[in-house]
C-alpha cells in the first residue's frame, strides 16, 4: 500500500491536490486546511507529515461518509434485480 493512496484505493494520506479535489478549493485554503488538522493531531501528541493529513482524520473532520467501494455496489444491486 503506497502512502499516498486513499483507504478505498489504498491512500493514507491526502495531499494539496487531494483537498482541492475532493472540497473544490483553491491550493491556498487546501493548505490552510491541511495545516489546521496537522495542528489538532500535534497537538494531541501525534506526529504530522508537513503537506500531508491523514485521510481517515480529514474526512472524520469534514464529516465526509466514506463512499461504497463499485463492487460493492455492484453487488447491491445484484442482489435487489433478485
């Protein structure tokens, strides 16, 4: 699993181009953002990686509901054509 992948997709971490991605900001709010969750988790003793936030802290922050991975979904609907 590669650090910089999605927990769905494998990712860890999201980055500048992540954030901008996901919320629809420009580069500066995304690093202002990526900075004020690094500041809450170091302020709660853990370590930060500058320009990186954890993706499962950013979305539990941002209440972002993890999406259903395709096969999931897939399977869903198989099972309701049923």
């Amino acid at each position: 699993m590669k650090g910089g992948e999605n927990m769905e997709e494998g990712k860890l971490f999201y980055n500048k181009n992540d954030v901008c991605e996901i919320l629809g900001v420009a580069d500066s709010k995304a690093y202002k953002i990526i900075k004020q969750l690094n500041d809450e988790l170091a302020s709660n003793g853990y370590i930060t990686v500058r320009g990186r936030v954890p993706a499962e802290y950013f979305e539990k922050r941002l209440a972002i509901k993890k999406r259903k991975a395709a096969s999931e979904r897939t399977v869903n609907i198989r099972k309701e054509a049923i």
